[in-house]
C-alpha cells in the first residue's frame, strides 16, 4: 500500500487546490452462455492507484500499478517533501448491504442457473432460436485520500445478468432483452428474479414475431414505470452534469432558480438507494454519498457536481464526481437518477387518455446537450384507442427536446420502475440506475421503423 501521508506532504508542498490518490482493487468475474454452452468464462484482478492534483486551472494525473510506480507518479508532479500529515477517518453517507458476496458462490451454482435460464427461454416457446446470457459480478474495494485530509473507503459489490432471447418465425426475426442489475450480491437472484426477466425477454421476441402496426405522428404518449427511467436520463440526466454545463454545452446553462419543467416534475439524483446499481458510501474523489435534488416542482434548483466543478461555481460537491477505475480522474456523472412519484395509477392514466401510444419497454436513447433534442427507442408499445391499451405497434421512436418534454409533462403517477446500466462518457462506464413513474407527454413526435 502506497504511503499516502508522505504522498500528502508532498502533493500539499506542491501547492495543488485540490489533490486526491485513490488506491482500488477490484475482482471481476465474467461468463457468457450462449449455443446451450459457456462459451467464454474470465475472472481477474485490477490493482492499481491514480493521483490527481489541480492547480491554476490546470489538472496533473498519473497513475501506475503498483506502489513504487504511484511513488514515481507523485515524485513526477511535486518538487520536494513537505510538512507531516495526519488523517482522520471519513464518515459515509450511506453504507449498503451485501448479503451474499457473489465470489463465495460456487462456480458450479452459477452455471447452473445459466442452464435454468437457457432452458427456460428455450421452452418457451419454437419459435425461440437463440438464448444469450451474459452473467457479471465485481467487488471493488477503494481507499481515497484528499486534500480534506480524510480518508474515504468504500467496497463497492455489483452484480449482474443480462439475457437476450432471439425469435424466428418464417424469415423475421426479432429480438428481447432484459437485465437484472445491482450494487449486491448473490441475493439479487432471490425469489425467482432470473426466472422472470427470462420470460420477460422471451415474451417479448415471441409477441414482436406477429406486431405489424405502425403508428406515426405527433400524439400523446403515456409511458410506463415498467419502462424504466431511459427518458429521464437522457432528457435531463446529462445535461445536467456540471462539467457540460460550465463549457456551454447544457441546455440548463444559466438556468438554475428557473422554470425548466412543469410543475408535477421534480427530478432526484440519489446515491443512496439500498441495492441500487448507482449507490456507493463516498463518491470517487472521497465525498459522502447523498440524495441531490435538481428540479423540484419545475424548478432547477442544482446541478450534478464534482470537486473540480463545484470549485469554479464556489459551491459544495453534491458527490458526483465519479471514474471507471485509478486510470481515469473523476468527473461528474450520474448515480440513481429519476423523476419523483407523485399521485394516481397507471390504469386511471390511462383510462383518461383518449388516444395515443403507451409505451411498456424502452431501448436505448441518445441526446445531444447543446440542444436538447432527444431520440427513445421504444420495445415494447400499444395504441391507446379510447382509454384502453389496444393494438400492439411497431418500432415506435420518440423524438422531442428534453425542454419541451419536461414542460408539457401533465401526469405523474405513484409507481417507480427502475432500470439498471453502465452509463458512457467521455470513454469511461460507470454503473447507474435511472427510474420513472408512469407518465403522460400530451404531443411528442413519434415515428416508426
């Protein structure tokens, strides 16, 4: 372990405003089951350190993979030795609990359920051609110290399954997919969870086998909880993370204390979340975890901030800054984030829209921050003909501005469905989790494939 106080003396010397070493160690393992087989299965370990250090505006970061290496890294950005340290020991914002640590499962069990999963999907249905799952766990253990003079430790548990179930039927073939995801253990696939996604994602490819409608045009769009929150991370998520707002690249830029939103939105970025994949005890540069209000009521009341970030606008970190692993230096990112349950069901929703689409499952999603306009995939959706869910559709894609989405946002319902990832930017992934309640778009453009 590096000798992180003579690290402190010499980064403190220096003369750098903001300066951190994390110290990680990570354990993976990863098996992919495909062709009624394990067709890949790898484990390892990442060790390694990364010291940062920010003066004038100017960031310096190395790191190495070994404690002699991270001594060079610090040797390279400070001049001398400096004053003794001492450290005292940060207090988390959150502690989440691990039931099962996934490494204590024996790797026969863990193949088992793959072959359970693989027969499942299979049974289900002939039409069934092809089962995929991709099976993920990691333990990474972190020890961050900074210019607070604390030390910050976290042991981050994430676990993970992803299936995809490919149908055929005369020539067409389509596609489900579903994951299961989050920051526990074995635990996650308690009480038949697997079981289910599995028949999530075999449902759907069987049931798009036979969808031929097409809908198109502005129209009203209700969507599910059951959906996730995909729309709200990239209507808002982004755009809201500090770094791009300060470069001019957020619609949100110089808005914060106005109305972004209609009233019935309040958007939450939460850390601290039992079992969900975007919670963690200390961000990556050593902040404690806490739950971030960004838009309440249709007022953007924060951004989502990092060190370096919150520097720049004299305000407080709201513990965002994050980093796929000690090669990279932390910026603002993501954790939980969604948009707030209000009141109301999904069925009355429904039943008080005259037509429309209602849309069950999302895909994937893209946004461009500069000027908010923002493309849904959408899996899985239905007609709405006079208050009911009628015929399914096909290939449904929403387009809008995250602006005008927000503000033309008229219901919000009492349920909150998440989903579960690993968010990309600027070529680093971290685990997030994004969440919505059912709710309703009264005119949004929706096209099909």
């Amino acid at each position: 372990m590096l000798d992180k106080k003579d690290g402190a003396a010499r980064l403190n010397a220096a003369g750098f405003s903001i300066w951190d070493i994390f110290e990680e160690n990570s354990v993976s393992l990863q098996i992919v089951y495909e062709d009624n087989r394990a067709e890949k299965a790898v484990s390892g370990t990442d060790n390694g350190i990364g010291i940062r250090g920010i003066k004038d505006g100017m960031t310096s970061y190395g790191f190495a993979n070994d404690e002699a290496g991270a001594a060079g890294v610090i040797e390279r950005l400070t001049s001398g030795a400096g004053e003794a340290v001492e450290f005292k020991r940060a207090k988390p914002g959150f502690i989440n609990r691990v039931a099962i640590d996934p490494a204590s499962v024996e790797f026969s069990k863990k193949m088992r359920m793959l072959e359970e999963v693989n027969a499942f999907c299979r049974a289900f249905s002939p039409y069934v051609k092809q089962v995929s799952i991709s099976y993920g766990e990691r333990r990474q253990q972190v020890e961050i110290a900074s210019d607070s003079m604390e030390l910050a430790g976290d042991t981050r548990t994430y676990t993970n399954c992803g299936i995809m179930v490919i149908a055929e039927k005369a020539g067409r073939i389509e596609t489900g997919y579903t994951v299961l995801a989050g920051h526990r253990g074995f635990e996650l696939f308690d009480n038949g969870a697997l079981l289910k996604k599995a028949e999530e994602a075999a449902s759907l490819a069987v049931r798009l086998l036979d969808v031929d409608a097409k809908i198109t045009g502005e129209m009203t769009a209700v969507i599910s909880s059951s959906a996730g929150g995909t729309m709200i991370h990239e209507a808002v998520g982004h755009s809201l993370e500090a770094d791009l707002v300060q470069k001019g690249l957020s619609q949100y830029a110089g808005k914060k204390g106005g109305k972004v939103a209609s009233d019935v939105i309040t958007v939450v970025d939460d850390a601290t979340i039992e079992g969900r994949r975007g919670s963690f005890s200390f961000d990556d540069e050593g902040i404690p975890s806490q739950r971030t209000v960004l838009i309440e009521n249709g007022i953007l009341k924060n951004y989502m901030y990092d060190r370096e970030t919150a520097a720049k606008d004299a305000v407080l970190s709201t513990g965002n800054g994050r980093r796929e692993s000690y090669r990279f230096k932390p910026i603002p990112r993501m954790r939980n984030t969604m948009i707030a349950p209000s009141t109301g069901t999904a069925c009355d929703l429904v039943r008080d829209t005259k037509s429309g689409i209602f849309v069950v499952r999302m895909g994937g999603g893209q946004v461009n921050t500069v000027t908010g306009e923002v493309v849904f995939e959408g899996m899985e959706g239905y007609r709405i003909e006079n208050g009911e869910v009628g015929t399914p559709v096909r290939g449904a894609t929403l387009m809008g501005t995250g602006v005008g989405v927000l503000n033309t946002i008229d219901a919000v319902c009492s349920d909150l469905g998440f989903d579960a990832g690993t968010c990309g930017k600027d070529g680093q992934g971290v685990p997030v989790a994004d969440a919505q309640p059912t709710l309703r778009i009264p005119k949004i453009l929706v096209g099909s494939k």
